[in-house]
C-alpha cells in the first residue's frame, strides 16, 4: 500500500467542537475522503473507462447537514447495525430498552448513535485510525466499548475498513459502513446497474423490516447469484418488494465462517466501473435507496429516490432476540473483529 494521507478543517459542530476530514490517495489518482463526525465516508473519486474521474459516493455538504439527515450517509453504525424489534432485549435475564428511532424498532444505534459522534483519529503507515468509547448505557447498550476502526486504501483500488471493539461487561454488537454508492456520477439514479450478490437465501421482513422468515431465492427478484439489473427486479411483482418498497433485506451470504470473501459485485454499463464487496460477516444488507427522496445533496438540492445503493455487512437483523443471539454478544475479555473492504476497477 502506497496511499498518502492529508488533512484539513471542516467546520464546527453546534457545541463548538471542530470537525475535520482526511483524504486517502493512491498511486492511481483515487481520494477517498473521510471525516472524523461519525466516521463518514464522504467522497471517493475514482476514474471511468475513458479515464474521467467522479465521485461515487453519496453525500451531504457540511457537518450540519449530517446532523440533521437520518439516511446514515456514509457513516460508521454502531453500537447494532440494522434493526432491533420493538428497541429491547434480554441478556442475562435483564430486559434492556433501547432508542426506538424506526417506528417501534432500534435502528442502527439509536438517535444518538456511533453516526453522530467525533472521533478521535490517528494514522500509521498511510491508513487512518479512527476511535470511539462508547458509554454504559449508550443508547441503552449495556457496557463501556471501545472501538477502533482502521481505514486503509490500496493501489488496486481496494478500500479496506477493519474493525476491533472490547468491553467491560456483556453487550450486543454488530457494526458496519453505510456508504451509499452510485458509479455513474452522470446519473440521478441506480436502477441501470448490475448487481450479483453470493446468497441462496433472505431474510423475508415484516412492514417495520424485522425478519420474519428465511427464504430461498430461487425463482424470486432477490435471485441476484447471477448478475441482473436493478431497476428491472425492481418492477417484479413481489409483496417484499411491495413491503419495503425496493430492496432493503439482509442477504444470508454463501461460505459463511470462511474469512474474508468476495461476496457481491455491481456493475455499471455506462461508465465501466465495478464494486466489489468483500466481507467475513454472515449477512449482507442490500438497500436500493427508495426512501433517499429529500435528503441533501452535497452539490446543493435534494436527491431522488434510488439515487444510489448501500451493501452493508454485518450481523442478522435482530439477531439479538433469535435463537442464535450469543454468537453476537461481545464479552469481557474477547474482541469483536469485522473486516469488509469495498473495491473499484474498470470492467
């Protein structure tokens, strides 16, 4: 790895604190741009096939703006990815209550989540460091976590974002990146794309997106282990598509236990770019962007509907409460460790 790291402000939050954004760069030409308000991705600008660099990232235009938005842009989520019903759980025969900020559910760490708070940075050897302590009672998280997040860009193109976290007292915890993607910078929307995903089976959801069953996706829209297009899925008349609206189910990927694999690949027609993900997690949320409409965008305005797509790793929704809840509980002594890593090449 060959990247260069350079700093600069970015503005104040309303308590006065600064905040600031760092940008990776490699031997190629690519910036990936960070800032230390929640750990968010803002920007990445990468070439297409005629060598034309753009941004292929969602984003919102000052720290304000990602105060006040709710769509998670580009940020670390913590301390649960996805949704937890009802905002409770048990463990160890103690009910917790958490923020419930989705209808009746927790959503990726509350009203107050890891999204919303300033980081502490640091660098070593061109990759960005960024840490967080995250209080008993976070949220309504039982123990105090700590975490630490590396951010590192090669010259393949490949963004790596390895994850450690300990506590001092039993807690869940499932943490991931939420950037949203469109590699058409020339292009209002995602539906053109293709996607395949390395999954033979979803988790069907309820109307507040808690998952309900787990389905094969042989024969159905969510059959994405060949590649096919968005947008055309998109119009199958499926009830779980009518249900959230698009896509927004976590996809229970192939191989699991395996390490680090490639699970996913998207491919824009018009511009030549390619996304890979790759992940050690179990699941994969695959969210197309419907309920994007309103949020700012960065160049002024506001975005559409599908106007880009988020593939997050992580835990199973709501795993918390399912029979499978103790492979998600971080205890004292042990460390929580997620490696995902997303890649951009020219197909």
């Amino acid at each position: 790895m060959n990247s260069s790291l350079s700093a600069q402000p970015w503005g104040s939050l309303p308590d006065g604190r600064a905040a600031h954004r760092w940008t990776l760069r490699n031997a190629m030409g690519m910036a990936v741009t960070i800032s230390d308000l929640g750990g968010t991705l803002l920007s990445w600008d990468v070439p297409d096939r005629q060598g034309r660099f753009g941004d292929v990232l969602l984003g919102h235009a000052t720290p304000d703006d990602y105060l006040k938005a709710t769509a998670f842009m580009g940020a670390l989520v913590g301390r649960w990815a996805n949704r937890i019903r009802d905002g409770r759980f048990e463990l160890d025969g103690v009910i917790h209550k958490l923020d419930r900020n989705d209808g009746p559910n927790h959503l990726h760490g509350g009203f107050d989540g890891f999204h919303r708070k300033l980081w502490d940075v640091g660098t070593s050897e061109g990759a960005l460091i960024v840490s967080l302590t995250s209080p008993e009672g976070d949220s309504g998280f039982p123990g105090e976590v700590h975490v630490r997040v590396t951010y590192a860009l090669a010259d393949d193109g490949t963004l790596s974002i390895d994850y450690e976290a300990r506590t001092d007292a039993p807690t869940p915890l499932s943490l991931t990146s939420h950037p949203y993607f469109n590699l058409n910078d020339r292009r209002g929307d995602i539906r053109d794309h293709m996607i395949r995903i390395d999954a033979d089976a979803f988790l069907a959801i309820d109307a507040t997106g808690i998952p309900v069953d787990l389905r094969s996706v042989a024969g159905s829209a969510f059959d994405f282990r060949t590649a096919a297009p968005v947008g055309a899925r998109l119009l199958w008349p499926d009830e779980q598509l009518r249900v959230s609206g698009g896509f927004d189910h976590c996809y229970v990927l192939n191989a699991p236990g395996k390490g680090l694999r490639e699970v996913a690949l998207v491919t824009d027609p018009a511009s030549g770019r390619q996304l890979a993900v790759s992940t050690d997690q179990a699941g994969l949320q695959f969210y197309t962007g419907q309920k994007l409409a309103g949020s700012a965008r960065r160049e002024g305005g506001q975005y559409e509907a599908f106007a880009g797509f988020a593939l997050e790793a992580q835990a199973f929704p709501n795993q918390v409460n399912s029979p499978r809840s103790g492979e998600v509980i971080l205890k004292p002594g042990q460390t929580y460790r997620q490696s995902t890593s997303y890649r951009i090449s020219i197909g």
